[in-house]
C-alpha cells in the first residue's frame, strides 16, 4: 500500500497541511484541506500528477475536525457523487461553530478569561469556521476504534488517539509499522491539547492532556517505523520524539504548578505568564489558554493543585 504525502497551503499560522492519498481500491484521502481556493487548487493539481480528479475520490477519512484538516471535505464528497466521509463521533461538536455554543462560552470563562477578550476570541474563530463546511448527522460514518478500513492490498486500523481533539483518530498499517495520525505526533512542535467540552458531559471539560499521553503511550507500543503527522516530515524515529515531547510536557507541568500562587489563579492569568512572549497575538490565545488549561488539569489530577471555583471563576491554589 502506497501512501502518497501531498503539503496543502493553509492560512493557518502552522504552514502547509499533509492530505494522504493511498491511490488503490477505494481511492482515499485522508483529509482534505482547508475551504480555500488556494489549497482546493493545490490538491488539484497534486491529485492530477497521480492520475486522480475529484471524482475518483471514493472515500475522504478525517483524523480530526479542525478546518485545516476537513475544510474541503464536503466540498470533494460532493464533487466525487458516491464518496463517503469518515469521522470519529466526538469531532463533530467542532464542526458547529466553536466558542458559539453556549457549553463553550461557559468553559471559557470559568478559567478567568475577561468578557472582551472573549468576544475576540469568539470574532476569530468565527472567521476560522468559514474555512470549512459543516458536516450534518448523515453526511458522514462513524470512526470506531479498532476498525479496519480495507483497501484492495490490505488495510489500515483505525486507533481512537484523543488528546489534540476528543476525536483525534490514528491509522495504523501493522504490515509495516506504519502510522498516520493527523496532529497527534507531529516532528517539529509539540501537539497541543485543545480547550473541548467532554463529549460525554460537555458541561465538563475534556481532560485533553491525560487523555494525549494514554494516547501516545498507546502509540508508542505500537513501535511505529514510519510515522506521517498532519504537518511536516514524517517521523522515522518514535522513541525520540516521545521523549521529547515527555520532556517538554514535565517541563511545562513544572513551570504551571510554580506559576499558581497561594491566593489562587486562574488559568488565564498562568496563561498570560507561561506564554508572555505571544499571549498578545489573538491566533495563539486561544492555543495558549488550551495549554494552560489542559497542564492546570492535570495537575489537580495529579494531586499538585486544588481548585475552586468562585464567582463562576475556578481559581487553583498549591496543595
Ligand atoms: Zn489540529
Ligand atoms: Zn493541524
């Protein structure tokens, strides 16, 4: 089975996407690219030096549901009449408008975020949502763990990954240790555990960052060979990687416990403090909210830090 990279531009500050093409019986993308004319012309062109158009597409697998992942989706499904789309269940409250739903807003300003600063947060990721299509109940098959997605040569396994997104699924080829898992190891950063209601209980907030390591452990035990992530290279050695990013990880989870000081703090004030240098610019408040959120949870769940919350504002304190 030959799995074809192709780099799609995005307007994201993150750089060009990777859609993987596996050019065999049923013809898949796994992902799609961002709703612009830029990348749809880009995954044209490079879908046409593989002897593939639009219409050959068969089946459009998303490892997760940020727009610069499944923007194009619809738009190819409904230009290929019989393709299908896959998506795991707990992706789709992102298709929806984030930060639009009500549980969102409430999430939000538990962690202390001023109402200004919330309403920019929200103006930005409305025009962010307008670089994807919606995706309805109907319109696409649910991912499940441990499914097999079967091609004329072999197959690829469907992991459920969360942790970047509650969603996030992998695709693992054991023949040759081989894995593509969309944001969930990427070579050059490390993945962000995103700010998600829990899809079980969306008044509660996913535990992104517990969730992300089971995840990696899981993929680690795998002993992936060849491992293709949602931006840049493919990732040939797993173990450094994972170390790294255990690294980095411990690291962050230090800094966060030493910024919550005894009269409590809010998640956005560690926020503002573990990311001084950037917090100003609007695309990476929301990223550095999500980071500190998910390392103050975890934290409690460790038993490092108490939080309680007053006012409608969860303030942490060391323990
Ligand atoms: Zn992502
Ligand atoms: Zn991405």
């Amino acid at each position: 089975m030959k799995i074809i990279q192709l780099s799609i531009p995005t307007p994201f500050y993150v750089g060009d996407v990777n859609v993987y093409l596996i050019r065999e019986d049923p013809i898949t993308l796994i992902d799609a690219g961002p709703k612009t004319e830029a990348a749809a012309a880009v995954l044209k062109a490079k879908l046409a030096q593989n002897g593939i158009g639009f219409s050959d597409i068969r089946r459009i697998v998303l490892t997760h549901a940020h727009e610069d992942h499944c923007g194009l989706a619809k738009q190819i499904r409904d230009t290929a009449k019989n393709a299908e789309v896959l998506v795991h269940d707990w992706e789709t409250g992102h298709l929806f408008g984030r930060l639009a739903q009500e549980e969102h807003r409430q999430l939000i300003l538990r962690s202390g975020v001023p109402e200004k600063v919330f309403d920019d947060l929200r103006g930005l990721y409305e025009e962010v949502s307008l670089l994807t299509d919606a995706l309805d109940d109907g319109d696409y098959v649910s991912l499940r763990d441990e499914m097999e997605l079967e091609f004329e040569s072999g197959s690829l396994r469907v992991l459920h990954t969360p942790g970047h997104t509650p969603g996030s699924c992998s695709f693992h080829r054991e023949a040759d240790r081989t894995l593509i898992c969309g944001d969930c190891i990427l070579k050059r950063i490390t993945p962000n555990p995103m700010l998600a209601p829990d899809p079980v209980d969306p008044t509660q907030r996913f535990r992104s960052l517990a969730e992300y390591l089971v995840s990696l452990a899981r993929l680690r035990a795998l002993s992936p060979t060849l491992t293709y992530g949602g931006h840049g290279e493919p990732v040939t050695d797993f173990e450094e990687i994972f170390h790294r990013y255990v690294r980095a990880i411990d690291e962050r989870q230090g800094r966060t416990v030493k910024l919550v000081k005894p009269s409590g703090t809010t998640a956005f004030e560690v926020a503002r403090e573990l990311f001084a240098s950037s917090f100003d610019h609007d695309v990476h408040r929301f990223l550095a909210l999500s980071e500190a959120i998910a390392h103050l949870d975890y934290a409690e769940s460790e038993g490092k830090l108490a939080v309680e919350m007053s006012n409608g504002v969860e303030y942490y304190r060391p323990v």
